[in-house]
C-alpha cells in the first residue's frame, strides 16, 4: 500500500496549488472522472434503497447553526462568520444536517412519508488547522456523501440496520473491507449537549442494530458528536493510522431544535428521530483510501481510463475509439513510442486494445486484461460488447 499523496501526483488524479491554499485540492480530470463514476453509483444504489435526493446551498444564516448546537458545541471548527448586511450574517457550512431539517420542514408531513430518507452529495467546510492537512485524506472542503432518515421511533431501529446493510454492499462495490467498527461515545466536558435520558436512548438502539447487524465493535468514549452517539466504520491507511470514513448516528437533539413534526395515525402531532449516515463517507477521504488500497489501478467501472486504444503503425483506431466513445467507455488513444513502452504505461488500466494491420484487415482487436496476461482477439462488435459488460457499474 503506497501513499495516496505520490500516487495521486503520479496518476495526475489532484493537484494542491499554493495560490488556491492549503486543504484545497484541486480534483484533475482524471481522478474527476473517477470521482464522478462513485458518485453516480452512489446515487443510483441510494435511490434503489428509497432515499430522494436534494441540493442545498453550503451557507446559511449565523442563526440556523445557533439553532443546530454547532455554533456553540464545534465552532472552533468552523469557519469564521461572514456579514453581507446589518442584518444578515453567514456562515459555511460545518455539517449538512440542518439543511436536509430545513427539507423535512419545507411542508407538513404525515406518518404514512415515514421514514423519509433524503441524500445529497454536497460541499461542507471545516477550518482544519495548517499542521493535520494532507492529501486527500484531511481537508477543508470537502464533498460529503450525507443522507438524512427521518422516522418515528419505533422505526429507528430498523433504519440504522439498512444503513449498515447499504454501507456493506457499497464498500464491497468499491472493493475494500473496513478494518473495525467502533460505538463513539460521549465523553466529559461542555462538548456534548447536557441530556442524558436522550444519550441513553441513542445509544441503547445503535448497540441493538449493531447485535442485529452481527457486527463486532469496541466502544470508545469522548468520539460522539456533539448531539449523539455514532457508529464509526474505520480504515487503516499506508502508514497504518486508523481514521474514520462512514458513520451512523441517532439524534433526537436537532429535531427538537428545529421543531420538527409530522402527524401520526390518530391526528396527534409527534417529533421524529433523525438518523445520520454517510454510506461512503467524503469523496475526499474515500479516494484517499481507494488510491491506496488499489494502488492506483481502480475497479473498470470507475477507473479514469477503462480502456487504452494503441494502434501500431499507419493503422487508424478513430472508429474504434468513436465506438467506445458511444458507448459511454472512458478511453484514451495512444500513438507515440513503441507498442510494448505503451502498454507498460498503461498498466493501471483494466483494458488495453491493440488495432495493428492484423486485426484491422480482420475487423478484429487483442483485447489485454490488466494483471492477467490474457490476450484476446475478437470481432469489434463482440469486443465492445465485452468492455460494456465488464466496466458496467454493479447492482446490489
């Protein structure tokens, strides 16, 4: 496992430059398109799982994170207010969750919507300090897979359960294994919201999901967040540091911060429970980890390049190429050098076909498969039906 840093560089998946700072990084196109293959993905499983998607801006007014508890429980990690009037006072956004309240609140709901699970891809802020920056892996922008399950109480348990169940085939999608899970607890001090029938509660479901879920874990106390207790799903990167990708959480706290409501059997009004969960965590963090624990070469179906075209000699691979091109394929042509230097400097790449005077007098390709030696020459038609098939995106 080599670091994502020199591999990044290497692959030209992201830039870090000066002029833009630090915690910023710059997403290159090919580690862009790499990135947009997940998300797709992402979004597809989601939407298969029942969850809607939305958009929402990544500011808001000073007084919706006083309403949230971030102002006064994480502000050390947020970004410093920023007034456009007398009266109006913004703030980047630390954590997506008051927008996606700001959804549920948008119209009156009833209890036959429950649960309602809303996703979104979308930026957050957090004013890291200089000396923790690095990579990918910590930064201060970052895209967050984040999704919102708003339920009654008597569904909590079940949602938590689906969201585990939805973080294992999306993991194993991506193809890595998660080193451990842990229950994060609260700990001592003013960091966490003073309520502890509410903790006793949240923390009471996630251990039972867990024991459903058979997951193992180890409970570690001072890890929550500020408002409740969390189930972290944790990685070990190249140099062997634990860190944090995908999580779930019970809150009881922001519903009531927002007055949240929806209208039961019986016309009575009742608060929700809201369960926070990143499937995947950051794109940020996510590549961080697939960079390495691939070592660059990533699954065909969001490999930057899913297939190398080397024509040899005057052979043209154009119609080849456009073929590709129309069937949604991420490919690249490449003409100088030697055949054999080409295919070497392709080696992260799950395809490589090579359209000599041989195969184009046949109407055929070699088709080479990365990490195997296999060689194989078909028809075009029976080729492109073979790359459309093995860098298809997976169904759960």
């Amino acid at each position: 496992m080599q670091d994502h840093r020199k591999l990044g560089r290497e692959l030209g998946l992201f830039h870090s430059d000066p002029l833009v700072g630090a915690g910023l990084p710059l997403w290159l196109p090919a580690g862009a398109a790499a990135r947009r293959a997940v998300e797709d993905y992402v979004h597809g499983l989601e939407r298969r799982h029942g969850y809607q998607h939305v958009y929402s801006p990544p500011l808001a007014k000073v007084e919706m994170y006083e309403r949230s508890g971030h102002l006064p429980h994480f502000g050390d990690d947020m970004f410093p207010p920023m007034a456009v009037s007398e009266h109006d006072v913004f703030v980047m956004r630390p954590s997506l969750c008051p927008h996606h309240a700001a959804v549920f609140n948008a119209r009156g709901r009833s209890y036959r919507e429950l649960p309602l699970r809303i996703g979104e891809i979308g930026g957050m802020y957090r004013a890291e300090r200089s000396g923790v920056l690095g990579g990918l892996s910590r930064v201060r922008a970052i895209s967050l897979n984040d999704g919102h399950v708003f339920c009654a109480p008597e569904q909590v348990l079940d949602e938590v359960v689906a969201a585990l169940r939805l973080m294992r085939v999306a993991h194993a999608a991506l193809g890595f294994v998660p080193s451990s899970y842990r229950l994060s607890l609260r700990g001592d001090g003013d960091k966490y919201v003073d309520d502890p029938p509410m903790w006793s509660r949240a923390t009471a479901v996630l251990r039972d999901a867990l024991a459903a879920a058979g997951v193992s874990y180890v409970e570690v106390p001072g890890e929550a967040a500020f408002y409740g207790p969390k189930i972290d799903v944790q990685l070990v990167d190249h140099a062997g540091r634990e860190g944090t990708l995908a999580t779930v959480q019970v809150d009881h706290f922001q519903p009531a911060r927002f007055d949240l409501s929806y209208v039961d059997a019986s016309g009575e009004r009742r608060r929700p429970v809201m369960v926070h969960r990143s499937a995947v965590g950051s794109m940020e963090r996510l590549f961080a980890h697939l960079i390495e624990v691939h070592d660059g070469a990533f699954p065909a179906w969001y490999a930057p390049v899913q297939v190398a075209v080397l024509p040899v000699g005057d052979v043209s691979s154009r119609s080849f190429a456009d073929r590709c091109r129309a069937l949604d394929l991420r490919i690249e042509e490449s003409y100088g050098g030697s055949l054999g230097a080409r295919i070497r400097a392709a080696r992260k790449v799950p395809f490589v076909a090579v359209i000599g005077a041989q195969e184009a007098a046949d109407g055929t390709v070699s088709l080479r498969y990365r990490g195997s030696g296999a060689v194989r020459v078909l028809p075009v038609a029976e080729a492109l039906s073979v790359l459309a098939a093995e860098c298809r995106p997976p169904l759960d």
